[in-house]
C-alpha cells in the first residue's frame, strides 16, 4: 500500500512539472513492473494499466491542444494503425472463439494508443534522450533486484535444479528481453559521459546488465545479445573495441551460474538435445503453429486463440476442432514466436501490417541515423535505439510478446524519430525554396561584393 501510494504521489506531481518525464516515469513502472509486484504483492498486478490511463490522459490535456494546432500528422500512420485495427477485428469476428479474442484486443489497443501518443508528443531529441535514460534506470533496477536473488538464492525463475533469475518479469526469458534494449543505451551514455569516472560507470552498467541476463538463463536473450554487441562493434569498427566486447561477454558468461551454459550446452549437443523439453516443446508448437496458419492463413484464428488453435491442430487434426474439456487448461499456452503468433492469430492481412509497422519505426531510427548522427563524435542514440530494437525484435523469435507494451513505446520512438527526420527536411527545402527566390539583382549584388572583398550593408 506504501508503495501504491508513493507512486500516486510521485506521478502526480511529475505529471504538473513535465509531460515527458511522465511518460519517462511510466516506462520505468512498465519495464521494471515484475520487481515493484514482488515487494508490493499480486495487488499491484494491474498497476500499469491503471497508471497507463492516467498518462494519456495527462499527456493528452497538456500537450494536445498546442501540438494539434501546430502540427501536421502523417496521415499513413494513423490510415497504418486504422488498418490493422480494422483486419484484427475482422480475425476476431471469423475466429474460433470470438469472447476471447474481443478480451484479448484490450491488451493490444493499450500498445497502439501508447504507440501513437508517443509518435504525436515526442519531438525533440532531447526527449528522446530523456526516455532513454529512464529505460536504462528501469534496466539497472531489474540488474539489481537480480543481484539480490543471487546472493540470497532466492531466484524466482526456474525450478530447485535449474534456478534462474527473474526481476523485471516472471518470466525469465521476458526479463532477458527487456535488459537486452539497455545494452546499447548505457553503452550511448558511456560515450556521452563528462568525465572519465562517469564514463566509467556506464561501461560497468553495460557489464551489470549482460551478467543479470546471463542470470536469466535465457538462450534466446544470450543469442539477443550476441546481436546486439555486433550492432555496436560494426558502428566504427576497432580491433579493440571488437576485442574488448567478445572478451567481456565470454567472461561474463563463464563465471555467471552455470545454468545458462547448461542449457546452452543442450542445444550444442545432440545427445542432449532430446532431453531438453524446452527445445522439444517449441519445436513442436512451430510446426503446429505453421499448420494453423496454412488452415487459416488469410485471416487467421483470432487475436488470442493461437493456443487453443495449436492444441486443436496437434491433437485433432485442425484448428476448427472441438478442444475437450481436459485441456482447457493448456489453451493459454502461446507459440513462443512473436511473428509466428501474429500471423496465426491475425493472418496474412494482420501479419503483414504489423511487420509494415515494424519497418516504419526501424526505418525511422536509421533515417535519423543516416541523415544527421552517422557523423556524431560519440555513439549515437538513434543507432543505439536501433541495435536495442533489433535485439528485442530478434528475442522475439523465441518469444511471444506481441502484447508487450515496452515492444509498443519502442515503435512509438521509431516514428518519431521518422518525423523528426521529415520536419528537417522540410525545413531545409523551405529554406533553400526561400533562399531561390531572392532577386537576381540582390545576389548579384551579394556575390559580386563577397568577390571584392567587402559586404554591403
């Protein structure tokens, strides 16, 4: 209750003083939610959702009225989002089991509403920046919080032969996910840092959060992470810096536990291979997974039916089959393949969009990249944002998290960022427009004077 009401307060009064350390604060409770429940109970289960209504609507009044005025908005954004809505209802309309997928589209309309609040609102690279940091404290959180499991042994993942850490989800591979983005973040602000001892401390961060996920135990996240120290060694590639991240991370995963080299070793070795019931079960959900999207594939089983849809073909034969009544209990299970998810539950149309998205918010972060960062004399956010999206979007080929609302404000940046991009370039067009239009004998004039020397008042 402490607690509940410490974070009122907190938000209330953010909420007076700046809208984008709001929406910062809310991306700190959503990343690293899964600790605040282990110190508060099952009763702060929905606390985001509750938090979440209050930010937009915050956000919203403060910030509407001017942006509005001012601002052009991208009409194929909203026509995009207008678009998979529309084909995600139509799934659940011709889906096997329409309750389900109507309660099930709550979960998605809070990441699209936070998607686009934050394409409308955030601006300006600073805010960005801002947000950014907020990511990397809700990271170091979880980072800490694991640290506590390990030295008291009370992870919270796993089981008594296979323990493993999980802060920021219960989930450990979720937790994985979520510290994998912040890899690239601390590494940004390491090369921002001021002084020598700050820089320091945030190459120790990125050290922290690799050993929190090694913790984890999660394959999936150390494959993630693999990606994501090749982003940062391919932006001004140095022997040493190439060096220096394969030494930290293989020193990081030899003294870690030694449960994710275990599981690890199981995917290397064949002869343990069958025995691990990790592998065999998503193995077995992909090829049933598959099949439900080449029975359905134009329009799929419905948001949320993608597990009853699996135990339906794998049992039965297809996803229209009647599940009994003994395995109701393992229709919640999920695919464990974001992409795989999406194109089962909402088909070709749905799938599609949503990967139409995917590339818009990543195109954004490398336009932004491209046109003004690529010459940066440090690390730039854009590029690190970039490498923390691939990574999450790579663990999700290990897992299902089509839902997530972290997944939702990162595609939110990427747009934003697309339109910052396009504003500047408008803004130089215009210039350069204005600039055309002079008349000849005023830049006659001006040249002739910049020739001889002198400049005319």
């Amino acid at each position: 209750m402490a607690l509940t009401l410490a974070l009122v307060v907190t938000f209330a009064i953010v909420s007076y003083y700046s809208e984008i350390d709001l929406l910062g604060l809310y991306l700190l409770l959503l990343i690293s939610h899964g600790v605040y429940i282990r110190l508060a109970g099952e009763s702060f289960q929905n606390a985001p959702a509750i938090f979440g209504l209050f930010v937009i609507l915050a956000v919203t009044i403060k910030r509407g009225n001017a942006y509005w005025k001012r601002r052009k908005i991208n009409p194929n954004i909203l026509s995009l989002f207008a678009a998979l809505f529309a084909a995600m209802i139509l799934t659940a309309i011709t889906g096997i089991d329409m309750e389900n997928s109507f309660f099930v589209m709550h979960l998605y309309m809070k990441g699209f509403i936070l998607t686009l609040l934050i394409y409308l609102f955030v601006n300006r690279r600073s805010e960005i920046r801002k947000l950014a940091g907020y990511y990397l404290a809700g990271a170091l959180i979880g980072t800490t919080w694991i640290a506590y499991e390990y030295f008291t042994d009370t992870f919270s993942g796993g089981d008594e032969w296979t323990k493993r850490a999980a802060g920021l989800r219960e989930d450990p591979n979720e937790t994985a996910m979520l510290m994998v983005v912040a890899i690239p973040l601390a590494w940004y602000f390491a090369s921002r840092a001021a002084t020598p001892t700050t820089r320091v401390l945030y190459y120790a961060a990125v050290a922290a959060i690799m050993w929190g996920m090694a913790l984890t135990g999660s394959r999936g996240g150390m494959l993630s992470t693999v990606v994501v120290l090749l982003m940062i060694s391919m932006y001004r590639p140095s022997v040493g810096k190439g060096i220096g991240l394969i030494l930290t991370f293989a020193l990081i995963i030899a003294t870690a536990p030694g449960v994710l080299l275990d599981r690890t070793d199981q995917l290397i070795n064949d002869n343990n291979l069958s025995e691990d019931q990790s592998v065999e079960s998503r193995a077995n959900l992909l090829v049933s997974g598959l099949k439900v999207i080449s029975e359905k594939p134009l329009l799929g089983v419905g948001p949320g039916n993608i597990g009853q849809a699996i135990i339906a073909t794998h049992y039965y034969g297809g996803p229209d089959a009647e599940v009994p009544t003994s395995l109701y209990g393992q229709k919640t299970i999920v695919a464990h393949n974001m992409f795989l998810e999406f194109f089962g539950e909402s088909g070709i149309i749905g799938g599609t969009l949503f990967i139409l998205l995917i590339y818009l918010a990543l195109r954004g972060y490398w336009r932004k990249y491209r046109t003004s960062d690529r010459n940066a004399g440090h690390f730039p956010l854009s590029y690190a944002l970039l490498s923390g999206n691939i990574g999450f979007l790579f663990a999700g080929l290990f897992l299902s998290q089509g839902k997530e609302s972290v997944l939702w404000f990162l595609l939110g940046i990427g747009l934003a960022y697309s339109d910052l991009v396009s504003k500047r370039k408008k803004r130089r067009k215009k210039s350069r427009r204005s600039h055309s239009r002079k008349p000849a004998s005023s830049r006659r004039r001006h040249k002739k004077s910049a020739s001889i020397g002198y400049s005319v008042k």
